[in-house]
C-alpha cells in the first residue's frame, strides 16, 4: 500500500517528526484489537525503512515498508502482511494519512 501526503515544512523538520512519531501512526488500527511490538527504523538518506510485528490475539504478522521524504511530500509504502486480510485497506490508508498529515500540523 501507498500512501503520499503533500507538506510545505522544511525536509529536516518533517523527517524529524516521522522519524520521533512513526510508530503511533499504526496505533488504533483495527479498533485497538491489534498490537504492534518490535519497532526498528533505520534512515538511508531522506527514507526511513521500518517493521515491526503487528499481533491480534494469538496471530502475529510482520509489518515493514519505508517512508520516503522529499521537499514537497511524504511517501509512506508499507506491507501489511496478514494484517491487510483483517483491516479494511481503505481504513488504514485513511488512518495512515490522517495520523502523518497530522505529524506535519
């Protein structure tokens, strides 16, 4: 899944709030039923690859993609794995813009 949100802050400051808040753009996804633990990020230039594990009661799956930052925009690109079966992808595209264009606010 991809997700591009436009910005017009300074490239510093929006990798620093991606790079502080990434992991609570997942939270809340599924009603709160799913769990997310084993965050990692690492930055390679101006893109931040990430996973972590997304957990719904006894189920585990992976969860990694990267978020790309431009001067102009962010891109998120993320694999959902089994979490994409369970959640409806239009719900977590939409909770995924609204929680990165709410890092840029």
């Amino acid at each position: 899944m991809r997700v591009t949100i436009s910005h017009n802050k300074p490239l510093e400051q929006v990798k620093g709030a991606v790079d502080h808040s990434m992991g609570q753009v997942f939270n809340g996804l599924g009603g709160g039923m799913v769990e997310f633990t084993d965050h990692h990020r690492q930055w390679h230039g101006d893109t931040m690859a990430f996973s972590m594990t997304a957990r719904i009661g006894f189920i585990k799956t992976p969860i990694k993609g990267t978020v790309a930052v431009t001067a102009i925009d962010v891109t998120v690109d993320v694999y959902l794995g089994l979490l994409e079966k369970l959640v409806p992808q239009d719900t977590v595209r939409a909770a995924i813009e609204g929680r990165v264009r709410g890092l840029l606010t």
